[in-house]
C-alpha cells in the first residue's frame, strides 16, 4: 500500500481522547472536527510546576535525492518509546504546500510510522500557514500604500526587502513590477514574491513565546530605510498590531497523532536552508511538561536545521537538549561517495542497490561529519540507520562500527517505516540510555563576539570550511547592522542543503574550501541576522512534472496521489 492508502485505512482515535492521555484538559482545546485541535495558551500556566521532560533532536546526514528518512524516524521512534510505556510526544513543523505539490511531495511520514490524517497534516489543517501569509502581504500592502500616500516616512523605494508571499512554487512571481496602470494603481516598482514558509513572520512564529512577545517581534520587523538610511519597521508603518490580530489563532500549536495515537503537536514551518528550519518553541514548552521524551526534528542536515536549533532555537527557549538522533540510509551514505548520479524516471545504479562497501567507506565521511557536529555541542550522539529492502548485514555492520568509532553513542537499525515503533524499540532503547548521561551542552559561540567572527566559527567548525571571503555588499551590511546595534544577535546561515559546503556539487565531507558571503541580511523580529552563500532562492519553482499532477479525487470522493 501506499503511504496515503495505510494512512487512509487507519482507525483514529478522537482528538479529545489523545488529548485526555497526553494530560491536556478539554478546556484548553479547540476542535477542528474530530481528529484535530488548537491548544489555547493558557495550558503553559497549568503545567509550568510539572516535571520537565527529555528532550530529543532528530536531524540527518547531509540530504540527498534519494531520501534519508528523518521524519519517519521521528514519528517511528516516538511510537517505540510509546511501546517501551513511556509518555512521549512529538513536535514537527507544519508542511509548505510548495514542496507538497512540487518535488518533495509531503512530511507527514512514511509507511506505519506517519501523522494521521495524513491529507490534513499535508494540505491546509488549520490555516496557520495561510494566517502568516496574509499577515506578512498586509504590511507589504501598508508599505506601498504608505508610499502613495505622500510617503511620509520619507521610505526609499529602492531600500525595500519586504516582497509579497504565496505558498505554492512558481518561479515567474521571484521578480516583478508592481503599481502599473496609472496613479490610482500605486507607486510603480520592482519586488517579488516569497514562498510563505520563507517568510520571516514564519521564522517570528517558531521562535515566540507567547502573544505578546509575537507583537512585539512583529512590531521589530524592519522592510527598508529611509533616505537619510534609518531603518523603517512595522511598527513605524502601524502594521503590527493589525498582523498580531491575524496571528492570534495561528499562535497555538495543533494537536494530532501518530499511527499508534501517540500525541503530535504540529506547529510553524520556517525553511531550514533560509530559516532556523525548526517546529515552535510553544510546542515544545507545553509538550516538555506533559511527557517524559519529547521527540522534535530539525530541518535537512546537522550543519542546517540542528546547528540553528542548538545555537537560535535553544538559546530563546532556554531548553536542552540531552540526546539528538542522526538519520542515514545505505544508499544514502553511498551518494556521497560522489560517484552515483540519480536521473528522474531512470533506474537507480546497480552500485546504490546492491553491496558496495567501498562506496560506503567513502561516503561514510559524510556521516563522520555530522556526528562530529553534535558532539562539538556536547550532546551524546545516536545514530539512525533507515532500512531498506536492499541494505546487507555487511553494510549495515559497517557504518555501525564506523559511527562508533567516529564518537556516536550507539548505532541502530531504525526499520519504522516497514514496521511502526516495533521497528524502532532497539533505537528507542538506545535514545533513553544516552538521555540518562549527563551532557555539557553548551553553544558554539557567544553573542558577544562580531558578525564575522560567528560567520567563521559555523563556516569553520561546522562546515569545514579553511576560511570566509566577504563580498563588497556582504561588508557594507556587516557594518550597517553594526552600527544599527544588531551585531550581538545569533547567525542563521543560509546555504544550500545538499553539501556541507556552500557548493551542492561538494560531496561527502569537502575540507579546505572558502565560503562566499555573498550578502547579509537581517531579520530583527526573529532575532537574527542571516548571511546567504552563494544564490540562495526564497521561491521555489516546479519540476517538469509537478508532485501536484498526480493529486486528485477518487470516485468515492478520497483524495489520491497524495506521498
């Protein structure tokens, strides 16, 4: 069966009853049907003195086309720990409807280790993402409306980074012109669109602690200067007040649940190549005092979303970490060998199916990496082997003895996907024996230092990168961000996912090599400032033959072809 059709079969359990088990009274819900629900914020005060959970980071090797199998690990290791009769929930971001209908498909898990229902958590569910959507246009609404109005902040038009956001792919909005069609029409210029999940309203979302503290990073937004150079905010504009009000439902997490009905609060979906890529602080706060594991996911690989997780996330939370789980795959490790190509619609190389050892040997280093990462946090590291039908006891031994070797805490076989928790009892086991050690967790570079000087420990410590080189843009932001008093904020890299490097061709685990900064931005609601190396494309495009195309309804009314 496909993944849609044993999510379709599935027996769910009422929302109220999840909620019941998980110790969340029925006032403190807001239903969406039967199989869903809001959780007001009032619930942080009732559960603040209770016992604070273990809390668990799932991320993975560097991404690859074939797929490395993060969320199904984290769905399946969740119901392994529910099996082992432990109380756990799990946290997750919220899909973006681009990737869902463009190459990705969806992020709601895979085989018996998924959020049901399935088709809700991957299409609208409760109309968050649509929520920051219309709050991000309002104030690019009230910015060019400002400017028609006899522009009383004195905005420089050309100084404008605030575009518009829609969340579906479609590469012909990145660069347009507005405001044509005479004076009635607005101040003709030049802007873009966004995908919304690139939205720093999205970033704000994951990051706040509670309503007020939203409208207060909503109202920090900066969309531009004026002629004489000073920043120009939402707050200046009037616009935060009016996004806080859009956002208020959007605030509180979503309530779901697994296969095995154990409890998932679904909430934000900031990019982790473009954002800090992690589910909501607010999620994690309420489920980390309802369980005992707490089981979360960041975005693409150790040096993308848990790098972002340990060094932003964690830092506004106040949580620790006490054990991240590092996903590979076989064939996975065997692609960063750097000697496989994967063609779309094509037969995979026979090297990537059958045993090859030396492939491993060599794309192990990727994994090695990644381990090394972690620890340099001070969090015990366990590492993840997602089976496939075509892995071998030789291969799958291998990087086991090598992951321990390179400082991994354990090494399992996760087979989640074919068999639900059962499949990950062993990893579960595992996972609640590196919670129990103590760590240092500690992060990688105080506020204090320079913009650069923290460009460098990530590019250096996490990358592996020699050295930075700094465009002449990148310098001159560096320096205005300074002067504006927004040196001492936390770095969030934006760089591709598919290498360790700024260079998505760079397998493996490339050393030695300089990372451009190409330009610097700053995003003072979320609270970061964010360096881009090399292009980096806040609107994705579709493929030739769109995920989407396959989505329809059946004769009886289900939706198909959705993965």
């Amino acid at each position: 069966m496909t993944d849609l059709e044993i999510a379709q079969r599935a027996k769910m359990k009422d929302i109220r009853e999840i909620a019941f088990t998980a110790g969340i009274k029925e006032k403190y819900l807001e239903l969406y049907g039967n199989y869903k629900a809001k959780v007001s914020l009032d619930i942080l005060n009732d559960i603040k003195d209770n016992k604070t959970g273990k809390y668990i980071d799932v991320t993975a090797i560097t991404p690859t086309p074939l797929g490395e199998g993060k969320t199904v690990t984290t769905i399946g290791l969740s119901q392994a720990l529910g099996k082992l009769g432990k109380k756990v929930f799990t946290c997750i971001r919220q899909p973006s409807l681009g990737p869902v209908f463009g190459i990705k498909g969806g992020a709601a898990g895979g085989g018996y280790s998924q959020v049901i229902p399935m088709e809700d958590f991957n299409l609208h569910l409760t109309g968050d993402v649509h929520a920051v959507g219309i709050a991000h246009n309002l104030l690019a609404a009230f910015i060019d409306n400002s400017l028609l109005k006899k522009n009383p902040l004195d905005i420089d038009p050309l100084s404008i980074t605030w575009p518009r956001v829609v969340d579906v792919s479609d590469r012909a909005l990145r660069n347009i012109v507005i405001g044509l069609g005479g004076k009635d029409n607005g101040i003709p210029r030049e802007t873009g669109f966004d995908i919304t999940v690139a939205s720093e309203v999205m970033a704000i979302l994951a990051l706040t602690s509670d309503l007020f503290d939203l409208r207060k990073r909503l109202s920090k937004i900066i969309i531009g200067t004026t002629r004489t150079g000073k920043p120009v905010t939402a707050e200046d504009l009037k616009a935060a007040g009016a996004m806080t009000v859009l956002l208020k439902d959007a605030i509180k997490p979503t309530l779901m649940q697994t296969l095995e009905h154990t409890p998932v609060l679904v909430h934000a979906g900031p990019f982790a190549n473009i954002a800090h890529g992690n589910s909501s602080i607010i999620a994690d706060k309420i489920a980390i005092k309802l369980a005992e594991y707490v089981v979360t996911e960041s975005g693409f690989g150790a040096d993308c979303g848990f790098e972002k997780f340990a060094n932003i996330k964690c830092r506004y939370s106040g949580l620790k970490p006490d054990c991240v789980v590092i996903v590979c795959s076989i064939r996975a490790l065997k692609m960063h060998s750097g000697e496989f190509k994967v063609v779309p619609g094509k037969p995979l190389d026979k090297g990537l199916v059958e045993e090859n050892i030396p492939a491993i040997k060599k794309g192990v280093e990727n994994l090695i990496k990644h381990i090394e990462n972690v620890n340099l946090f001070g969090i015990p590291a366990v590492v993840a082997i997602n089976r496939f039908t075509t892995d071998t006891e030789k291969e799958i031994q291998l990087v086991k003895e090598l992951a321990l070797k390179a400082g991994a805490k354990a090494a399992e076989v996760s087979d989640v996907w074919a068999k639900g928790g059962e499949g990950g009892l062993s990893l579960a086991e595992q996972v609640i024996k590196a919670c129990e050690e103590k760590n240092d967790f500690h992060f990688l570079y105080p506020l204090e230092k320079s913009i650069k000087e923290k460009i460098e420990i990530i590019a250096t410590k996490i990358y592996g990168a020699e050295k930075v080189s700094y465009s002449a843009l990148a310098e001159q932001k560096i320096n205005l961000y300074t002067k504006w008093g927004f040196n001492n904020l936390p770095i969030c890299m934006a760089k591709t996912h598919l290498s360790l490097s700024h260079d998505p061709n760079l397998k493996g685990a490339p050393r030695g090599f300089t990372l451009p900064v190409e330009d610097v931005r700053l995003s003072a609601g979320a609270g970061f400032v964010y360096p881009l190396c090399g292009k980096m494309r806040t609107m994705p495009g579709l493929p030739a033959e769109p995920a989407g195309t396959h989505v329809d309804i059946d004769s009886t009314g289900k939706i198909v072809g959705l993965f």
